[in-house]
C-alpha cells in the first residue's frame, strides 16, 4: 500500500510530470526460463506505444542472458531516449 508518507509515493510524485509528459520505458527484467521471459512496454505522454517480449536464448548461460538483456536494454534506449525508467 502506498500512503502519503512512503518512499515510493514521494518519488513518484517527484517524477510525476515525467510520467505524464515524458517517455517512459517499462521493463519486467526476468533472465528467461520455461515460464517467463522479459517484457517492455513504452509510453509516451502517458499513452502506451509499442509493448512487447524480449527474447531470451535460455540454452545460454546465465551471464550472457544478462548480457542479452542489458543489449535490449540499450536497443530501447538508444531507440526511445526515456525520460522515466521503471522496472
């Protein structure tokens, strides 16, 4: 529960305007496995644009799936320049 007096609600107080008026780049940062794998979804002036999976290879060790996803993670960036990022 977030109440006025909470960490989390302070800063997304703080960061409001750029929630509303900037980019945001959403992530789930899940490494992969049988059962979940990391998805995105990208809002701009609140209205979401594009959503999707990034795709995993789970055969790889759990390193280079790391670095796979901080490679996606740099591809969105460089992509939607965001002003917010919330995982």
């Amino acid at each position: 529960m977030l109440t006025r007096t909470s960490k989390a609600y302070t800063e997304i107080r703080s960061n409001l305007q750029g929630l509303l008026q900037g980019v945001v780049v959403c992530i789930d940062p899940s490494i992969g496995s049988n059962s979940s794998m990391p998805g995105y979804a990208v809002y701009i002036r609140g209205n979401l644009v594009t959503s999707g999976i990034l795709t995993i290879v789970l055969s790889e060790s759990v390193p280079d799936r790391l670095r796979q996803l901080a490679n996606a993670m740099r591809r969105l960036n460089n992509d939607y320049k965001p002003d917010i990022l919330v995982y």
